[in-house]
C-alpha cells in the first residue's frame, strides 16, 4: 500500500522544483514542471505524462523488428495492425550488424536495409515512433546487435569510451541519426524519442553512494554528441535493466551523461520460458505476481513520466524450449492483467516487448534462442492474431480514448476500497477534471479465484458504493478491471461505471459509447443529466434497468455472448461481451495518433479492421477476415453504403441507425506436394584429396590474437578472427606422420555441435546440449586410416549459435584447443572456410547473416536459378534419408498460384521419420534465405513459417534442405509444409512479392567451391 508519506514525499519534491508562488493555484498540478530538451516544445513531458503538440498522450507502444521480417511490404500489415488495436506509437531497434556486414560497409538502401518506409508508413498511419539505434541492443540477437567484426578483441572490450570502440560505431550512429532527423515529429513526421545505448545501467560504481563510473558517462556523452551533431532534436532516452541501477536519470542528479527522459524495463513474467533464469531479477517465478513501480518512479525520477520502454509482451524460447513457446505464461490473461496493473501504478508510457516478435532466420540468433522469435506476442511469428491481441486491444483502445488518464494523481489504495478483502483498488484521479479510474485486483494477484464485490468510489455526485442495484463487480480468474468514475465522452460524463469503457465516438454530435464485460457479467453505470433510457437492441442482454437518481440515469444489465444497443436521452451505449469486444474495432477516420473523438468510426464483427475513409455517402472500411462475417458499422448519419476492400456490401439500416451487412468468406487454399526432389552430397572438404587452396578457404595461421581468452594451442583457431563469423564453419588441420588420436576444446555457444574427421573418416560428434556452449572431446584415430605417403587431414565441421549477449560478445567460436595425441611434430597447418567471400556480402539484399559455410552454400545450391540437373533424384518424397556422417543437400523447385486479395500464411513442417536416428543437424532454404533451423536432438520447434516476399506466391519456389549427419546412420528428415490461415484482405500482395527481394545464382558461386 502507497502511504500518505510518499505521496506527501512527492509534493515535497515538486516544490522543490517549481516553489510555489502566492498565487498558486489549488491543483497540485500546476507544481510540476513541465520540461523540453531545449531545442524544441514539440515534444515536453512532466510528472504526469509525455506532451505532443501541447497536447498530453497516452504512449501505447510495441516493439517491431524490420530485420526479423525482411519483406519490406509486408511492414504494413505489421502496423496496421498494431494501429488498428489502439496504439498510439511503435518502437523498433535498428541493427547495426545487419547493416554493417564488414566496417567499410554501411548498408540502408538495399532491399530490407532501407528503414525509411517504415516512418514513412508511420506518418501515413498515424503512429509516433520510439528509434532504438543501439548500438549495443541485445534483443536475444548474436552479439546483441553488434558486426561480428567487432568481436574479435580488436576494438577493446566494448560498451566503453575506447577510441578504437568509438571509431567503429560512430559511421553507424552517424547514419541512423541522419536518417531519424529527417522524420522528427519537430518537423511533421513521427518520431518523438530516441533511444542512446540499451539497458546499459552503468551510471555508477555505487548508487547508494552516488559514485560515478566515468568511464560509462563519457561512453554515453559521446553517443550523446553524436546524436545531437547528427541532427536529433527530439528527447533522447534511456531504459534502465531495472529498478536497481539508477541510472540516466535527470532527477537523481543532474548532468553525468543523463539523457531526457529515462525509463524502466520490467519483465515481471520472465523474458523466457526457461523460469530458472529469472530468479537473479524478481526473485522466484510465481505466476502472475506482480512488481510495484510507483515507488521507483516517485522517488528516482518524480518530475518524469512513468515511462516504461520495454514491458513485457512475451517470453523468448530457448534451445530446447517447447514447441511453440510458453504463451501459457503471458497469454490473454496476463494482458489483461499486467497491463491494467501498470496503469494502477500511474505508468503513461509503456512499450511491449515484443509486440512483433518475427523469426531468427539465417544466423540472426543469440545461444539462447532457437529460431522462432514468436516471444508469444500479441501479433504471432506468423503475423497472425487471437485472443491476446484482442485483450491488449480492449486496453488499448481505451486509453487511446481515456484523455483524463495522461494527468492522475494515485489517491490511495488497498482492501479498504472494496467490501471483499480479497479484491484491493488503486485510485488515480485527474486533479483537473476529477475524473477517477479505480484500477481493481485481486489483493494477491497470483491467485485466480472467482470474486465478487462492491467498490467505494468517490464522485461528482459524492460517496458512492457500486454498483447500487443487486449487481457485483466480478474478478473471475486472472483478471483486473478498470472503474471509471466522471468520465468525459463528447458532451456526456459517465458518474461512474462498472462495465469498461472500450471506446467511443461522436457521430452527428452524438456520443455513441462502447461498454464491454466478460460473457455473461453484469454490468451497471449512470450517465449524469440523462433522464430515460430505451432498449435499441438487446441481443444476449437481459435485467436491463433505467433509475432515476443522483441527477442522472442509471442502466444495470447482464451482458452475455452478444452485442447490446441503449439508447439514453439520444446518446448511443453498446454493451458488448467479451467475445464481441474482441472483434469490436474503432478505426480513425485520420492520421492524427490522438484520434479525435469525432474522426473515427466503430466497427464490429472482421477478424481485423485495419482502417476506414468517408468519402460523401461512401463508407470504405479496410481490413481481413477468416471466415464469413456480419459486419456492422456506427457512422454519420450521412454514410449511407459501405465497401469492404473496395467492394460493396449490400447493408440494411438497422432500427438504432447502424449498418449492417455481410461478407463471404475467404477462399480455401491447397498448397501442391513437395515432390522430384533432387540430391547430392555436401561434404567433399572430409575427404583427403580435396583442394582447399581456392577463394574460400585461408589459412589459419595468426600467432597471437586481440582476444582476451588466450588460446592454449597455437595457431589461433578463432573464426572470427580470419572473417567467418556465421553458423557451421569448417577447419582443415594437416600432420605428417603418426598419431593415435586429438584432444579439441571447440566453442560454439548453447545448442552447438560439432564433428571430426580424419581422411574421410568419422572420428565423433559432439551432438549439442541446449545447456552446453562448450565441448572438449578426445577422439581415437583407431577406426580411421592414417596416410604414410602424403599429409593426414582432420576435418572439423563446427556450428555455432551465434555470439553471446553483453559482456560475452567477445567470447570466441571456433577451437579452443587441438592436440594431436602420440605425435611428435603436431599440426603443421589449419585452413578455414565459412561463408562464401567471407565479409564480402555476396549477397547485400538477403545479407551477411544468412549463409553458412557449408559447400552447398558456398556454391549456391540453395538460390533460385541453380541448374541441379546431373543431381541424383530421390525416390521417396516422404522422407529425404541417406547413410553414413556426411552433409546432403535436397533441392525441389515448386510452382504457386495463390488468390490475390488474400493473406496467406505458411509454414514448413520438419520431422523425423519414426525409428530414423535424431543426431543431425539441418537447415531449411526457401528462395535462398535460411528460414529455419532444426536440430531434433536438441530442439523441439518443428514448425517454421515463412512470409510471402519470401515465398513466391505466384510462380516458382526453389525449396532447400541441408542434413548434417552426425553419426554413420546417416540422416532421415520429412519435409512439408501447410497453410497456417488464410484472410481476405486489403494488403495488396502484388506489391509484397517483390522479385528483388530473390536474387539468383551466379556463376560466382563457383569461386567458393
């Protein structure tokens, strides 16, 4: 409970900010200063609430990553959608290792490299932008974002003010400066913060004691300048790891680096499904237990908002997580609960993580995530959407819609407020207006019992404990509801109510009010002034009752499945249930983030309603359905027809003065077998003839390294030191002479392996750990034939995961250790290979990060155009196998002719024949891109969708496999795919299939063989 103490605390504090004059006014609200960054009043901020355009707003953001879904058309059914739930704002990391693929590159044109759509779509569809450049960004990417190049030791330990660190990433910051300055909402466009650093919460040596660590400081001020000197004016921001760090803030202490406006990052569920991992920052995981922030906001930056960059929208899956995640531990539920939570903690800015999680295709992947990054986000891998993103949306909307939100005080709360210990209150109230919002819970949030009580509110009209007639407020399960009380819609003011406030509009200078509960709650609310009420349509509605009292008029009513219309002194109330809420949709009929109460219409019944436009009589609503729908619309009286998609609806005016109508549903889709696939073999450098002195080998023959973990054998066998810095990379150590076996200490991060062989010889595998990111093996040469006349070969076939996070970025992939047992000269020379033309970028549209070093590979069998006709067919489609440890590719070339005006999703399904041994390793390529990896002996994700722009959806797609057998069993893999959903929808999918995103082979792969 929030004691008078620190709210008294807080007033404390902002007059020592602001002291009060002798004609201060009586709202505490006026005490609070209200801050810019000195280059602008754009964007100003206060205790309470960011301010654009001297307007207030409630910052509802969620995190998107352009370079997780590289098909720049279909960015836009990314944000339609996340407009379309209500927010206000998207946030998005750019990736400096995704633009920089070596450090005289710097790539923002190329194909998904070129981020200005996305604030070009952001000014189209009306949401403010948070830019999060890094360079350092974590984001369960390898090396947390950085160019690979940078982590061979040679540009100091990162994350610091060396010069040698600082010279590599100011050509990046400078660029994405640049391009963010030219769409600043300063001048008309829609980027309002920008984020310098992530998480880097080094501010202080002690924080009890207010020790600076300069060496973080003067990190951070040059990153600073560099902004600033590169054109940002809007506030620059920060996001704390936690309550603990205390960093960056301007009301700890002024100046040290500080940015405008600092902010707190919260994962009160866990970041991942693996539980165990989350004990260091909240302690034991207890499900659906919540963290207090209020506090932390009031004492370290009390003349800031409470602002939350990251909050959790999901949990990241591990290696050897569960197939398709851990949405159990953040699902509709947790939206609904965890998200109101915030609110009750006075939070006006938050950002989810992830609101788009996208997918790790090629070698974009830390250790610790396989290849879905679906993160159980509101909007899935597969861009589809359900429940969760349908309760987020219910919130979203309202505080799109709730203005009196963006200035409260809390009042108080507890147990004290309600008549049901069980249930505790927060109470917000804007010193303005008056407006109250009583944010409910259970009094222990992880419980999930079914509790009923009455509420003590405080109004315009007094004291009031509600609801007054025989109902009850209801916390059924996990789940929390918001209370109004004086709430403000168009001219009409709700006294109170206990149904929520979804939205409203105002139509012809009508109020026209959305109220929803869950299925079969009751619901009670008064409208003051109001005098009589008339049922309009009362579908799945029943008890409905009007009283006269406290100068207004009371409705009570039960709501189950269905949709409800009041109608009360002329004004509109829609009571829906849960179930249509979800399907309930408030489009603005402009690009204004705020949605002016009078430029939007409702909306009920599609799967997705992306957007709506009013031309005269012309009603033209956008969006996608799955199924045959009625669609129903409250407009201006003016709107007489309406189109969906472009296409008329035959619609009748309903007896309240909505329009209703019907749509067809989608047609059905059957994708063709994959069948006459094709094979050959991957593996020619195992083999004691093959010529490694082409362009895609070099030799392994540094003497020291810039690394800080000293090698213990010499040459350094480091990958990244010679430019490989991707996946599976290949090393060929030559002796002369006899040995009995090698001891090799190999490196590759959580869920690598590795394999070895001598003259074509398997020697063993290491088959991975999903705990496991190193492996020291001691293999026998006994079984293998060692050469008397001319070099012995060892081949070691490594794949790694990516680099490690944070202060493991630096830690090295490749052969720790190689000793030759019972020989007395050793190694006489290593070679490497890995990607094709190493940090060359052969491919600039799909990137550094999507190939491996395998031959296949390197010579371009996975690309469209690749002629494979002397390869061997194979005979059994269900099941590509093959005997002994070697790698084989599998190639199909497939047609698609697929509807347009639909959105289709797809996904491959990969397997393991029953019996079939499970110790390979293998990747998935479709067109060229590397959109899955599956290893079954260590993974469980099966399931691997890949985006149209990808996939050609209408004409041929080249369809790869890579099998990496690890035993002499050899290797057994099934290979389909199917239709995830298919949505009649606006997106134009003419312009998605984007043949540029598809580059073809050249014969300049043969370089690489």
């Amino acid at each position: 409970m929030v004691g008078v103490g620190k709210i008294l605390y807080g007033l404390w504090i902002a007059s020592v900010f602001l002291p009060l004059s002798s004609t201060a006014k009586s709202s505490e609200a006026t005490q609070w200063p209200l801050h810019d960054n000195g280059l602008n009043k754009v964007v100003e901020w206060d205790h309470y609430s960011f301010q654009i355009d001297s307007q207030r707003i409630f910052v509802f953001s969620g995190e998107f990553h352009y370079w997780r879904i590289p098909v720049p058309g279909l960015w836009r059914d990314i944000l339609e959608k996340i407009k379309a739930a209500g927010f206000t704002a998207f946030s998005f990391y750019s990736n400096w290792a995704y633009h920089a693929p070596n450090n005289q590159t710097l790539d923002f044109t190329t194909g998904a490299h070129d981020i200005r759509p996305i604030f070009e779509l952001a000014k189209e569809l009306g949401l403010y932008v948070l830019v999060r450049p890094g360079p350092y960004i974590n984001a369960e990417t390898t090396a947390g974002g950085f160019p690979l190049w940078l982590t061979t030791g040679e540009y100091g330990s990162l994350r610091n003010n060396d010069t040698r660190y600082t010279k590599a990433w100011t050509p990046y910051m400078t660029e994405m400066a640049k391009i963010t300055s030219q769409y600043q909402v300063t001048d008309g466009h829609m980027a309002i913060g920008y984020q310098i650093e992530n998480e880097y919460g080094d501010q202080w040596i002690s924080t009890s004691e207010k020790i600076p660590n300069n060496t973080a400081i003067a990190y951070m001020e040059l990153l600073e300048a560099n902004a600033r000197d590169s054109g940002i004016t809007i506030p620059l921001t920060a996001n704390d790891p936690n309550m603990n760090s205390l960093s960056w803030g301007t009301d700890y202490i002024t100046g040290e680096g500080n940015v405008d406006i600092a902010g707190v990052d919260s994962y009160p569920s866990c970041w991942t499904c693996d539980l165990s991992q989350c004990t260091s920052t909240n302690g034991e995981y207890v499900a659906f237990q919540v963290v207090d922030y209020y506090d932390y906001f009031q004492d370290y930056q009390p003349t800031l908002p409470a602002f939350m960059p990251e909050f959790q929208g999901g949990s990241y899956n591990p290696w050897g997580g569960p197939e398709g995640g851990c949405a159990e531990n953040s699902d509709a539920d947790f939206a609904n609960l965890f998200y109101r939570w915030n609110i009750g903690q006075r939070v006006t800015a938050m950002s989810l993580y992830m609101l788009f999680g996208g997918t790790n295709w090629g070698a974009i992947a830390t250790p610790v995530t396989a290849t879905s990054y679906d993160y159980s986000a509101p909007i899935s891998e597969d861009r589809s959407i359900s429940s969760k993103y349908y309760e987020t949306k219910l919130l979203a909307l309202f505080t799109r819609t709730a203005k009196d939100l963006t200035k409260t005080d809390l009042i108080g709360n507890g147990t004290q407020y309600t008549d049901n210990t069980e249930v505790r209150a927060y109470e917000l109230r804007n010193p303005d207006t008056n407006a109250g919002f009583y944010a409910t819970f259970h009094a222990n949030t992880s419980t999930s019992t079914n509790e009923a009580f009455h509420l003590k509110v405080d109004t315009s009209a007094g004291n009031l404990t509600i609801p007054k007639h025989g109902g009850v407020v209801r916390l059924n399960g996990h789940q929390s509801k918001i209370v109004v009380t004086d709430f403000t819609f168009g001219s009409k003011t709700l006294l109170y109510s206990t149904a929520e406030v979804l939205t409203y509009t105002v139509l012809d200078d009508v109020p026209v009010l959305a109220l929803w509960v869950p299925t079969g709650e009751n619901g009670e609310f008064n409208i003051k002034g109001a005098k009589k009420g008339i049922i309009k349509s009362c579908q799945g509605c029943s008890n409905v009752k009007f009283i006269k009292e406290n100068g207004g008029l009371t409705a009570t009513f039960t709501q189950s499945y269905g949709m409800s219309v009041l109608e009360i002194d002329g004004l509109r109330v829609i009571l829906l249930d849960r179930t249509y809420a979800y399907k309930f949709w408030a489009p603005a009929l402009t690009n204004d983030p705020f949605a002016p109460e009078t430029e939007s219409v409702l909306v009920q019944g599609p799967y997705l309603v992306r957007g709506a436009s009013i031309s005269k009589s012309k009603l033209a609503v956008t969006g996608d359905i799955v199924n045959s729908t009625t669609i129903e619309v409250f407009a201006p009286k003016a709107v007489e027809s309406i189109t969906w998609n472009g296409k008329a609806i035959k619609a009748s005016r309903t007896a309240y003065g909505s329009l209703k109508g019907s749509i067809s549903a989608p047609k059905s889709i059957t994708l063709p077998e994959l069948t006459s696939w094709k094979s050959k073999d991957s593996l020619p450098e195992r083999l004691n003839d093959y010529d490694d002195s082409g362009a895609a080998w070099v030799a392994a023959d540094h003497m020291t390294t810039w690394n800080p973990r000293t090698p213990t054998t010499l040459p350094v066998l480091y990958a990244d030191e010679y430019g490989f810095h991707n996946g599976i990379r290949l090393w060929r150590g030559y002796f002369n002479g006899s040995a009995t076996g090698v001891n090799l200490n190999v490196q590759g991060g959580l869920a690598f392996g590795w394999s070895a062989w001598l003259n074509g010889d398997l020697l063993g595998s290491y088959f991975g750990d999903a705990t496991g990111e190193q492996a020291n093996l001691t293999l026998s040469f006994s079984n293998a034939t060692l050469s008397t006349s001319k070099p012995n070969v060892l081949l070691v076939v490594h794949d790694d995961t990516g680099h490690d996070e944070t202060s493991g970025a630096l830690n090295p992939r490749g052969i720790l250790d190689a000793n030759l047992i019972g020989s007395s000269t050793g190694f006489t020379h290593w070679r490497i290979a890995g990607t094709a033309g190493g940090e060359s970028n052969l491919d600039p549209v799909r990137g550094a990060y999507n190939e491996d070093g395998l031959y296949g590979e390197r010579v371009g069998w996975h690309l469209p155009g690749f002629d494979d006709s002397t390869w061997s067919s194979v005979s059994d489609s269900s099941s590509l196998s093959f005997e002994g440890a070697t790698v084989r590719f599998f190639r199909t070339v497939v047609s698609l002719d697929l509807p347009s005006e639909h959105d289709i999703s797809i996904s491959f399904v990969l397997g393991t024949p029953s019996g079939s041994a499970i110790t390979y390793r293998s990747q998935l390529f479709v067109n060229g891109y590397q959109y899955g990896r599956f290893n079954p002996y260590i993974g469980n994700q099966v399931e691997f969708p890949v985006p149209l722009g990808i996939l050609n959806y209408s004409g041929e797609n080249t369809i790869s496999v890579a099998v990496w057998a690890q035993t002499e069993e050899g290797a057994s893999i099934s290979v389909d795919w199917k239709v995830n959903y298919v949505a009649g929808s606006s997106l134009d999918t003419s312009e998605i299939d984007d043949v540029s995103l598809r580059p073809s082979w050249t014969k300049e792969r043969l370089n690489y063989a």
